[in-house]
C-alpha cells in the first residue's frame, strides 16, 4: 500500500510520502495530480509538473509560478466537485519553502472516484 500522512490525514490512495498526490488527471487540457483518503472524502491536489519546477527553480525559491500553477489545479478540480454536486466542507493549503505546494480538500462525500475518471494512462 502506498500511502501518505498529511497531518491530521491519513492518504491511502495514490500518494507518496516523498512526493505526495501520485494520480494524474487531465480536466480541460490541463494536468493535475491528486491523490486521496480511503473513503475518497480528502483529497490532495497539486501541480503535475511541481517535482519539475522544483528541481529546475530549486534556487529561485518562493517563485510564484509555483503557487499560480497550484491555484490552478485547485479550481479546476472544485469545478468538477461543483458541477458533481460533491460539497466541499473545508480547503487547506499545503505550504514549503513560502510556496503553496497543494490543497487538502475536505469533502461531504467521494470526489476521488469522479476524479479518477479523468486519469491519465
């Protein structure tokens, strides 16, 4: 199994301890990696190419691009949610070195399988 802890969140689906959200959906063109709780109710959202920019940016830290980029994948996943009629109870963001680095979204049912259907092979 392979899983990560987010604390207070225990991620069992497609999540890593070294790289988080290990899923890669693709909603409008646009990649996104997520990653989720057993049950599907907590998800974690990050940038597809975060581990990219990170060791091409690695000494330009706090660059904005990242957390531009991370906002991004957020509202396109919130989107899919909204049109699903999936509620989201409460958002956190995950935060290294300044930059935003995912969101941890807070659900009132499963999302994770909706999004699922958007992965990329």
């Amino acid at each position: 199994m392979c899983l990560c802890v987010i604390s207070p969140y225990l991620l069992e689906q497609d999540c890593s301890i070294w790289s988080g959200a290990t899923r890669k959906i693709k909603i409008n063109d646009y990649d996104v990696k997520v990653g989720a709780s057993e049950d599907g109710k907590i998800i974690l959202v990050m940038d597809a190419e975060f581990l990219r920019m990170t060791a091409t940016e690695f000494y330009t830290l706090n660059n904005p691009t990242h957390s531009v980029a991370v906002n991004n994948s957020f509202v396109i996943v919130k989107k899919v949610l909204n049109k699903n009629n999936v509620k989201i109870n409460r958002v956190r963001a995950l935060k290294s070195l300044g930059n935003i680095d995912g969101y941890v979204m807070e659900l009132d049912k499963d999302g994770y399988s909706l999004l699922k259907k958007f992965t990329v092979k």
